[in-house]
C-alpha cells in the first residue's frame, strides 16, 4: 500500500481506518485519570501537535547546518523523533524492519511493517506510507541480496525525487550491502545519528511538558515502591513494581534490570535477581525507563531496607554520594563547556571508590547526547562542547568502597535554563 495518508485512511475498511485515527493510542493519549493527576500537581500538559512540529522542524534545521539534502533513519527512537510513530520499539530495535526518509525539501516518507500504515493515520506530517521491504537476514533468509537490490533501488528513486542527482544524505543505521548500492548510485552517505544526537539534544517547551508529567508517573511509582519494600522480599519483587507502575501510568518499557540489594551494590550494574532482601540491607536502583508521552525518566535512589539506621559505613558511603550530586548539578549552567563541566565536578578519590561510568548524560527519548567523563579520563575520552538552555542532563554518582561494603547510587534529571539547573526530579532522595 503506498498513498497520502490523509486521502487513504478515509478509503480504507472502517475498522482500519479507525485503528489510525479515533483509536490510535497516542490519540487516546494517557487517559482522563492520568491527566487529571498531573494537573492536579500543577503539570501542564504538552501539546502533542506542537511536539511534532518542533521536532520536525528542528530536524530539518539540522539537515541544512549539517549540508544533507535528506536522512535515512532506522533507528526507533529517531523514528519516533521524526514520524511521532511507534511500533514494537524494542523489537524493531534489534530486527530492523521499518524506516523513513526525511526530505529537506519537506518530504516525510515511512515505510511500516507488514500492514501496519494505519499506524501513522494520526500525523498528517507524514507525507507519505509505504510497506517496509527490510533487507535483514531474518526476514529475507537466503534472498537478502534481492532484497537489498529492490530496497536500494526503490530508496534510490525516492533520493532521485527529493534530493536530486548528487545528494549527500545522512543514514543512522545501514549494512554494507545497502550503503555500497547506494554509493554506486551516486549518493555521498553521512552519520544520521549524529545528525539525530545534535537535533534531539534541545527539548522543545512541549517536550519538557511530557517529560514532566512522565518523571511525576515515574516517582509516583517509586513512592509505591518504597512504601511496600520490607525485609523478606525478593529483588524482582520490588522490581516488578515499576514495570507495572509504568505501564499502568502512560509508560512504554524499561532499558535495563538494574535493582540490587545488600553485598549485590558493589560493584554497580548487577542485574535484579531472586536473592532476598534483608533487614538492614541497602537497595539501590536505577529507573532508565521510557514513560509517559515516550519521554525517559532516568533516577536512581538507594533506601534501607527495614526499620532500623544506617551504619555508619552506610551512611558515610551515602553521604559522599549525595555531595557528588549535589555539588555536580549546581554546574549544569548555560555557557559551560564540557571541559569545565568535567574539571569543576568533585567525585570521591578514585583510588578508593568505584565510581559510575560517566559523570553527566543526556536524557530525552531515552539517553542521549552529551556524555561527560571524569576528569581522570579526559584525556581518554573527553571532548568538548557547550551547554545550552533546552539540555536535559542526568547527574551520576556511585560511591562503591574498594575496600568492601555496600555501595549507594544517585541520580537526578535536570534541566538547563538561562537561569541554571531545574531540578526535574523530586523523589525524596535520603536512606530512610
């Protein structure tokens, strides 16, 4: 099927044509209850339409700095940036089988998985919908090349149509096979993700709209959470409360499964598992979910277990944690270059504690553009930039004792403005 959205779905068989409009769930949208919770917390809700809009044409703001005449994207969460569609995310994530095209000259064409056009029935930006014909061993087996050579020629006609006969186009993700035909017909390829990264890093007012209303879901759930945790409890079950909380509050999924209790907090990133939880234990954890609106939710909180204090050890590992968020979001500034950003921020003495991978991050759809080292590995690693109000950056910190003991993780979501940090995040954030 292949046609203008707005003109086909009213041709088509009315339960089709409904599954693209009045039922669609981003239409639905999260619900009168839901809503109705955030404006009661004094939340304004986002405009979806404006949402589009601005990431559109930030996108193609972005085409024309970077000298691309279109992009290609394969990428789910680059798709959703561009269409404001979704469709199985995590598993077309890693079975690539829908894309788009995005024209400078204002084209928007998807192709979408096996009669799933109704799909993008909601947003008239898409110009045009098309059935995916994916080149990916799984879904073409032993035929790949055939389908590689019709994929290549059908995108070649597309370029041809929107972006004449010497195009330099970005791609985020692309086999060989496709980048090598697409070469051959005289395409000049580019890094659509760094297209992608530069474009999704300044959040539009709507975007910081849902973004709040899906950190407010999120510690709505965390609060649960920390209601029912007691001593007698398996990690999953504590875990298992935030995936049903997400989902029931407008979320989509859960990046990771990290939840860790008692000797499993040092070292950090041990996945959630069947051990119990004891009185006294520490129980830290990192929510890295994409909730409400599509729109990530990055906290991490570490409580004690149980109705006793924290030990000394607890509460001193604890401390040096929370002074390293505290101390490193104050510097979330407009005007501040990575390199300061990196050189100004305090972390406990590396040679005493394990420390998080990175020190800031960007979060939007999910994580995102920039990554900000430590100081003790800039030269490694680092590179600069500059933030800019619109930035939305997680604050990191883990404290794990080399010399043994349980460790703690902290994170906040902040927002930069011409005024400073906005601290997205409220969570309590203390042991007990």
């Amino acid at each position: 099927m292949t046609g203008k959205i707005v003109n086909s779905m009213k041709a088509l068989a009315p339960e089709v044509a409904a599954a693209g409009s009045e039922l669609h769930h981003l239409i639905l949208g999260p619900g009168a209850d839901l809503e109705a919770e955030w404006v009661a917390a004094g939340l304004e809700l986002p405009d979806l339409v404006g949402m589009r809009e601005y990431r559109l044409a930030r996108l193609r703001r972005q085409l024309d700095q970077m000298g691309y005449d279109g992009a290609i994207l394969w990428d789910p969460m680059n798709i959703r940036y561009a269409t404001d569609t979704t469709n199985m995310q995590v598993w077309a994530g890693h079975f690539p089988s829908r894309y788009c095209w995005v024209g400078a000259d204002g084209s928007l064409i998807l192709w979408d998985f096996f009669e799933c056009e109704f799909l993008s029935g909601h947003n008239p930006n898409v110009s045009e919908v098309r059935s995916a014909d994916a080149p990916t061993y799984f879904l073409a087996g032993p035929r790949y090349e055939e389908a590689s050579r019709r994929w290549a020629n059908e995108m070649l006609d597309v370029i041809r149509q929107h972006a004449g006969e010497r195009p330099r186009i970005a791609v985020d993700n692309l086999n060989w096979p496709e980048a090598d035909k697409l070469r051959a017909g005289g395409v000049t390829l580019g890094s659509g993700q760094e297209l992608m990264e530069l474009a999704r890093s300044i959040k539009g007012p709507d975007e910081i709209k849902a973004m709040r209303c899906s950190v407010h879901a999120c510690e709505t759930t965390m609060a649960e959470m920390r209601a029912e945790l007691r001593p007698g409890m398996s990690e999953r079950e504590l875990w298992a409360m935030l995936h049903a909380g997400n989902i029931r509050r407008g979320g989509e999924w859960i990046e990771t499964q990290i939840l860790s209790s008692g000797p499993r907090t040092n070292p950090w990133m041990q996945e959630v598992s069947s051990r119990i939880i004891e009185d006294g234990d520490l129980v830290a954890y990192d929510t890295d979910l994409v909730g409400a609106y599509g729109m990530m939710c990055d906290i991490s909180r570490t409580w004690l277990a149980g109705d006793g204090k924290p030990s000394a050890q607890q509460q001193n590992t604890y401390d040096l944690a929370r002074h390293q968020i505290e101390h490193n979001l104050e510097l979330l500034t407009p005007g501040r270059t990575f390199h300061e950003l990196t050189h100004q921020s305090w972390m406990p003495p590396v040679e005493d504690y394990r420390h998080y991978c990175v020190n800031y991050h960007g979060v939007g759809q999910c994580d995102e553009f920039p990554e900000i080292t430590f100081p003790h590995m800039w030269g490694k690693i680092g590179w600069d930039g500059v933030l800019e109000p619109g930035m939305v950056l997680t604050v990191e910190a883990y404290v794990g004792p080399r010399a043994g003991g349980e460790g703690v993780k902290l994170e906040e979501q902040v927002l930069v403005t011409k005024r400073g940090p906005d601290r997205l995040s409220n969570a309590v954030i203390d042991l007990v």
